[in-house]
C-alpha cells in the first residue's frame, strides 16, 4: 500500500537509518510493516485519519500512536528540535530537507508536437541519439526544407532520450521574444525556482547560462532558428550563443532546428559540433498516402518524387487528390493540376521571406535554374549569365542558395548538375518570371531527356527571338499566368475575304447533307433509355459484422470480394490501452503472489517468534517459580533451627545457673569456715573464682539466649523478591507476545488486502481479456466480404457500427439500380436492360443484357450522396443533395460472364458500373422534335 513513495523516495535506505536511530535511542525493536505503511502514507502527503481508512478501518488512534512515534525518532534523526505545535506534516519536508528524495528531472516541452504518429528516420533517430548521448556534442544543427520534418524528428528523439538529462527544454524562436527574454527564461528555468540576478548584458547573461550547463546535464532544443537568421540586426547575440557553446566546455546540448544552415556550424564544425541535413521520407513516405486513402499506388512513387518526400506537400497534394479527385492519382495526373498546389501559404510566406534577402545576382541565378525543366551545369549556367562574373563569385551564390536550402545538386555522369525542386520552380515562375514586363520573348528550351529525373512539365525561359510573336503588355496577368503557350494577338486591319461562287455552293451542299438527314432520322428507329448506376449484389440476405468495442482501427487484413470464413480476423481495434492494462494487471497480480509468499512467511515467523516467547516466558516463570520455592524451603530450614538453638540455649542458660548458684552456696559455706579459721584462704578464693566463673558462663549463655531468640523469626524478604520476579516476567512475557500478536493481525491484514486487490485485479483481468477478444472484428459467417466500411487505419469505429456485410457462398448474384424519381415513371418490370461494367471495359467485353424484376415500392433515402449522376435518353442531370431520393430496381442479368472472343470477364460482388434500361423505341425525329418541344416550353 502506498507503492507511489517508492518513485519519489529512497524508502530501503530510510528504514535502514530509522532502525539504526532507535537503536541508538535504546529502542532495539526495529520499524514493523504497519509502521513502514504508516510512513510510506505519510510521505505521500495523506493525514493519519486518511491512513487508517486505507487500512480497513485500522485503528484510527494506533495510527495516531505510530504517527507520533515516527515523529519524535525522526526529528531526532534529522537534529529538528521541538516546536511548539507539532504537525504529521513535518515529516515529510524534513525528510526531503535530509536528502531522502529522489530528485526529479524538471522538464518543459512548451509547443513540442505530437509524435504519436511518426514515419520512417529510424536511420536519422540513431544518428542524433549517438551524437547526443554517446558522443555528448555541445551543439547539433538539424537542416532542411520547411516541411520536410526536422521538429517531429527532434520532439520524437528529445522524448525519448529525455532521461539522460537533468533538465529539458524546448522552445520556438516563432515567438516574439527577444535575446535578453530568452535567456531570463532559460535561466530561470535552470535555476529551478531559486531567487536569481539576470545579467544586463549579452556577455554576462550568457557566461550565466553556461554555469548552468556545466552544474548540470541539460538538453535545450530551439526550434524555427531561421526566423532569428532573417533579421541581422537582431542575430549577433544568437551568433555568440553559438560560438560560446560550441567553444565552452559543459556537459549539455544545445539542438536547433532551421531550414537555413547557420554559416557558423561550418565554422564550428568539429568533434562536438554536428549538421544533419534532412532530406525527405523515402518509402516510408507511402505511409502518408496510404493514411489519406489514396488509389491507384503504382503511381505514389511518382508523387513521392515529385514532392521530394517532403511530409508537408505530400499531406497537402494528398488531401487536395483525396477531395478533389475522390482519391484517384490517375486523375489528377491527367487535369495536371499538381501545379496549382504545390505553394502553399507557408512555404510562400518563408519563399518570400528568403528572396527578400537574396542579392540581385543570387535571385537572376535562381530565375536561369527556373527557366530549365532540367539540370544545368556551372558552365550552363555561367554562360546563360548576362554579366561578367568571377568563377569564386557564382560559387559563393550557389553555396548562399544551398544554404538556404533554395537549389539541389544532382550528381549524373561525373558532373554537378543544378536545379529546383518544383515548388521554388513554381514560386520563381508564377512571382518573378511571369509578373514581369513581358516585353521580351518566350521560347522552350530543348529539355535534356537522358537525365534520370522526374517529368517537369513546366515553362523556360530564355532572352528574346525575333521569330515569336510579342505578348500585348495591356494584357491581363492572369491570363499570362494561366497559359504559358501565348496566341498572337488579332489586329484590326485582318478582315474576312467576300462572300464567292464557293460560299454559295457550301450553302446548297449543306442543305442538301440537312434533307438527307432529316430523311434518315424520320426511318431510323431510336431506344429511348434510361441511364442509372448501378452495383452487383447478393440476391440472399446479407450477413452483418458490426464493432463490439469503440476505438482506432489500426490493422486492416481483408479487402472487399474476399472469400473469409467465420471467425476470421477482419480488422483489429487499437488496444494498446487494453494490453498495457493487461500487463499492469498480470504485474500486479505477480506482484500480489510475490508479497502473499512474503506475508505468509513472515505470518509463519511471527507464529514461531510467538511460540518462541510463550516457550521462554514458561521457562521464566517456572525458573521463578522454583526460586521462589527454594527460599521458602531456607527460610522454614532457618526458622526451624533456630528453634532448636533457643530450647537449646535457655537449658544451657538453665544448667549454668544451677551450677552458678551452687558455686555460690560453695563460696558462702567457704566464708563462714574460713572465718573459723577452719578453711585456708586460697580455698576460699579458688571458691571465690569459681563464682566469678559461672556468673560469666551465664551471662555468656543469656547472651547465646538473647542472640538465638533474636533469630527466632527470620525475614521473608528474599521470599517477596522472588514472587515480584515472578509477576514482573509474567508482565514483560505478556507485553511481549501481545505486541508480537498485533505485528501477526497486521500481517494477516495485509495478506488479506492483497488478496482482496487481487482478486479485484484478476476479475479486471478476465473482463479484460474478453475486451481484447472483441478489438478483433471477426468473420460472423462463411462467405464473401461484400461490402467493407474500413477504409484506412486509424478511422474510428463505435460500439455497434456496421463495419462490413457478407454474402454467403454461391449466392445468386442481382444488378441493383438507383434510378431517380423524375425517370422511374420509364421503367417497368419486364423491360430489357443492358449493363456495362468499369471493371471490364465495354471495348473489349461488351454488356450483358438483363430483363427488370422488380422496382422498390418507395424511394431509398441516401443521406450525404451529393451530386449523383442520373441520366435519362438525351440528358444528364444531377441530383442535388435535396434530391437524393432513388428508386431500387433489380435486374435479373442472362449471364454472369460478359466478353467477345477470348476475352472473358465474370462478375463478382460490389462491381459497379452503368445500365441503359430500354424504356421505348421511336424514330430519331420523334425524340429529335419531342426534346424541341420541351425546349419551347422552358
């Protein structure tokens, strides 16, 4: 619980040092996994109240015990003295403040684009990783046309290296900032939120930024830096960037993208400092036609070409083909319309932009370059130069407009060939060559046709001829511009020569040829028809395959007419939201099977640590408990003894005083006779002594007396010790286990969250799967794809969508027809039909006759159907988009098979074509004077 603290913080090594504190605050118990929870919730900003609800309503005061607890040891840890009001919040800032936080890369990818789609460059991708990553250049230039791709190239590279650096930054030059407002930006960016003082000059703001880049590993990418190179005023600064962090050492990387090469990387060029020229997508750029939905590919390679794989112009041409054309390449070839969108407003506005700064020569060397569909050489061009000029000053031109991206070089033969692609070739003819005075001549130059490039089909130029004919300089320049083949202009002194003997004998020829015809067209009979599109169809009824889930198609495996069986994979719904899903549940799960393992062993320990201290605290107790009986037997064993020596004692005390008193009855008795002078006097004070000496053995025996009585009641004090031993190890025994107890429910809560979470996950899992199961459009019977509602990848299917129709195998196949209302009234069943089909060409198959069958009771709705072409004997009219309203009639064809001789052609579901229903048959001057009257009547 609380995973999310492991990315910000260094949790292993801060339970390491919070164990190490408490040992050290004479606490030996290390962190529990409830204190750890309780920790890892704290860190992710959630209050003690907040824990405890997570926990399954774990007790919300043990939370507020433990919170307090982690308080007190890390404030000791970190050296934080006490405050006055104290708060679980403290915790994390002092954490962070301790170093404990995993730092962050800061990041800020402003206008970066998208690179969710991204074609080809897998080449250019590694090249730019290596020179960032493994060579660590300082400065890397990324060159090419406007269009051709470098600022998704850059976003998709910088995205995915982004992990390398400390910070990353992109910003766009397209922005009106000047060069001070630049690096204030970046600075303050780099200095990650700290109080800075910006420098006032370029020099010091710069030697500023470079501080930055050396401290730290820094990515900064300016995209559009042509837009700063068309203002030299303004462009010494960025110069001086430039050169200070190609020069200086650190260890970022400064990537700018422009479509013209800054003149100072080829100075700097060197170890650390990289070009890449971008050129355009090679088959790769067939990805973006295909995403457009275009036909006939056998041509794309021929547009690729033309529009020098430039992603742009080929998403513009594409788009133009795909709405003006229906999609068809064929088409737009044959209109040769391609001219008209090769300049689009950007590439004028930057075109412009350029030529502006072009000197005069430069822009006559382009207008030459504009004049040849094909190549020239140096030489050509030198001498088609109406100036003199110096070899070293063309070479500086031509390398100024290479540059800039203006001309391409094309190596052929051993010789540098020089040209424009079509769109400079455009914008130079219809902006500089066409709007001028036309007062010279326009002639073709001869076109080398053994050079190996593309069809050109555009005007040249050369000085004037004496043998073409001069444009009227009044006329309009649109009219110039819109035909380069220009006619004579008529004069008014060309009159028409008089009326001959030859005009009237036309007249009568042509009189006569009108009586003949009128003739001819009162016998010659006429079929009135009636002219409708037309499909095959499957005379059964159609079997629907419709999207059970919503999203992006991204694979599509079949094609209309295609024999498929049921269950087959039609196409396939993005799930890379779903599969992501899955392998985050099937972690999870894992994950949760890993930790039940854990848990389970650690319920296992605890149960042994459990038995372990119930084992020792009877131990204990028993050990006490014979102590204590020990001294109980001692002090009985003390009490007993001294009895005996008191009984002892007082008839020793009793002995001696007898034999006091008869020393004394001795030593009176000795008196009187010696006073007689019957008894000598050392008897008497032998006598004497012998008193003295049993007074001392009584006093001495009173004393043994006194002494044995005094221990007559030993002290039970050794006894009271031993029972509070007792009572105290059952205490620490009891606390212990109890705590051991609460860590074994704490486990055994855990375990059980776990379970609960991964049974939730697995339940996920299995609903997720069966939505996996339904981004893959299946088959839903035997037979043939009639109709497919998939265009392209990457259209969006909802729930429920029709996304295909399929006919069963062997069905009868019917020629269904939308015939307008205003002509419906024509058709009856019966009538004969006849049917031309646009996948076999009428010229080399022929029809197929049919007879009507049947006509739909009511009209057929085609909502968003514009301009359907129905055309009725004479006339071809179109249906508005207020008029979509057709009649469906069924002709039943006398032959799948159409062809003459050899040529053989069946047909197949979804073909379409026209059929011509034979309404009546008059004579070509009825329908002549029937369409005459209808005329009057408008």
């Amino acid at each position: 619980m609380f995973s999310e603290a492991e990315t910000y913080w260094e949790l292993l090594r801060l339970y390491v040092d919070i164990n190490l504190a408490r040992q050290n605050q004479n606490n030996q118990q290390p962190l529990t996994p409830l204190e750890k929870t309780c920790l890892r919730g704290l860190l992710c900003g959630y209050s003690p109240e907040q824990i405890a609800s997570h926990l399954n309503g774990e007790s919300y005061g043990l939370i507020i015990n433990l919170t307090w607890r982690l308080h007190r040891c890390i404030q000791i840890m970190t050296g934080r003295t006490p405050k006055e009001v104290e708060s679980y919040r403290d915790i994390p800032e002092w954490l962070e403040a301790a170093g404990y936080k995993i730092c962050q890369s800061r990041q800020d990818w402003e206008n970066a684009p998208d690179v969710s789609i991204f074609y080809g460059r897998s080449q250019e991708q590694q090249t730019l990783k290596h020179w960032i990553v493994r060579e660590r250049c300082r400065l890397v230039a990324i060159v090419g046309m406007v269009g051709i791709g470098k600022t998704v190239l850059t976003s998709k590279v910088a995205k995915e290296i982004q992990r390398e650096f400390d910070f990353v930054i992109w910003r766009s030059l397209r922005c009106c900032l000047s060069f001070q407002q630049l690096l204030a930006e970046l600075i303050q960016f780099f200095a990650a939120g700290r109080a800075t003082n910006l420098a006032q000059d370029t020099y010091s703001s710069i030697s500023q930024l470079i501080k930055y880049l050396r401290t730290a590993r820094c990515l900064l990418v300016l995209d559009d830096w042509q837009l700063v190179m068309e203002k030299p005023e303004e462009y010494q600064p960025y110069q001086l960037l430039l050169k200070t962090i190609a020069e200086v050492p650190h260890q970022s990387c400064l990537v700018i993208n422009s479509s013209e090469k800054p003149a100072e990387i080829a100075l700097l060029s060197g170890n650390l400092v990289r070009c890449l020229p971008l050129s355009g997508l090679g088959k790769s750029a067939r990805e973006i036609l295909k995403a457009k939905g275009l036909s006939d590919e056998h041509l794309w390679d021929k547009i690729i070409t033309l529009y020098r794989g430039n992603p742009r112009k080929l998403k513009l041409v594409a788009s133009t083909i795909k709405d003006v054309f229906a999609g068809s390449v064929i088409e737009f070839f044959d209109q040769e319309t391609y001219l008209e969108v090769i300049v689009d407003d950007a590439s004028k506005n930057l075109l412009d932009r350029q030529f502006q700064r072009l000197s005069e020569f430069e822009q006559q060397i382009m207008k030459i370059l504009a004049r040849h569909t094909q190549p020239i050489t140096r030489e050509q061009l030198q001498q088609e130069l109406q100036i003199e000029v110096y070899t070293s000053e063309i070479t500086k031109a031509l390398e100024s407009l290479l540059r800039r991206s203006l001309i391409e070089i094309i190596h052929h033969n051993g010789q540098q060939l020089f040209t424009l692609e079509p769109i400079v070739m455009k914008y130079v003819i219809r902006e500089y060559l066409y709007s001028e005075q036309n007062t010279h001549l326009v002639k073709f130059i001869p076109s080398h046709s053994n050079l190996p490039l593309q069809p050109q089909p555009l005007p040249q130029f050369e000085s004037p001829q004496p043998s073409l004919a001069i444009v009227n300089s009044q006329q309009p320049s649109n009219l110039v511009r819109a035909r380069p083949n220009i006619l004579p202009v008529v004069q008014e002194n060309d009159f028409l020569p008089p009326i001959s003997l030859w005009t009237q004998l036309g007249g009568l020829f042509l009189a006569s040829t009108v009586g003949i015809a009128i003739a001819l067209a009162a016998v010659t009979p006429y079929k009135v028809t009636v002219q409708a599109q037309a499909n095959i169809r499957p005379a059964g009824e159609l079997r629907l395959v419709e999207a059970e889930t919503e999203g992006s198609v991204v694979d599509i495996r079949v094609k209309e007419n295609q024999t498929v069986k049921k269950g087959d994979i039609l196409a396939i719904i993005d799930n890379s939201r779903l599969e992501t899903r899955k392998s985050q549940l099937e972690s999870n799960i894992e994950q949760a099977n890993l930790q039940l393992k854990q848990i389970q062993a650690q319920i296992t320990s605890q149960n042994h640590r459990i038995s372990a201290e119930a084992d020792r605290l009877n131990r204990t107790i028993a050990s006490a408990e014979a102590e204590l009986s020990r001294r109980l037997r001692e002090y009985q064993d003390r009490l007993i003894t001294t009895s005996a020596e008191v009984t002892e004692s007082e008839a020793n005390l009793k002995s001696i005083q007898a034999a006091l008193n008869a020393a004394i009855s001795k030593r009176n008795r000795y008196q009187i006779v010696a006073h007689a002078g019957a008894l000598s006097k050392n008897q008497l004070e032998e006598a004497q002594v012998a008193v003295e000496q049993q007074e001392q053995a009584v006093q001495a025996a009173q004393a043994r007396l006194q002494s044995v009585q005094t221990a007559l009641n030993p002290s039970n004090a050794e006894v009271a010790k031993a029972r509070e031993n007792i009572a105290q190890e059952k205490a620490i025994g009891q606390s212990n286990l109890a705590n051991l107890q609460r860590e074994k429910e704490a486990l055994i809560q855990q375990q059980i969250e776990i379970q609960q979470q991964q049974s939730r996950d697995q339940h996920e899992l299995q609903q997720l799967e069966k939505d996996l199961d339904q981004t893959a459009i299946k088959a839903t019977a035997d037979g043939i794809l009639f109709q497919l509602n998939l265009r392209n990848t990457g259209q969006r299917v909802v729930s429920g969508e029709e996304i295909a129709q399929i006919a069963p195998i062997n069905t009868p196949l019917l020629v269904k027809a939308s015939v307008s209302a205003q002509n419906i009234s024509q058709v009856k069943p019966g009538q004969l039909a006849q049917l031309r089909v646009s996948a076999c060409p009428y010229p080399d198959y022929g029809i197929i006759q049919g007879v009507v069958n049947k006509i739909s009771p009511d009209t057929i709705q085609f909502p968003g159907q514009n301009n359907t072409a129905v055309a009725s004997a004479t006339t071809q009219t179109k249906i508005q988009p207020g008029e979509t309203a057709l009649y469906q009639v069924t002709i039943e064809p006398e032959s799948l098979t159409l062809g003459h001789g050899n040529n053989r052609c069946s047909l197949q579901l979804g073909m379409e074509g026209r059929v011509d229903i034979i309404a009546n048959e008059e004579t070509v001057l009825k329908f002549l004077l029937r369409k005459a009257r209808l005329l009057t009547d408008l």
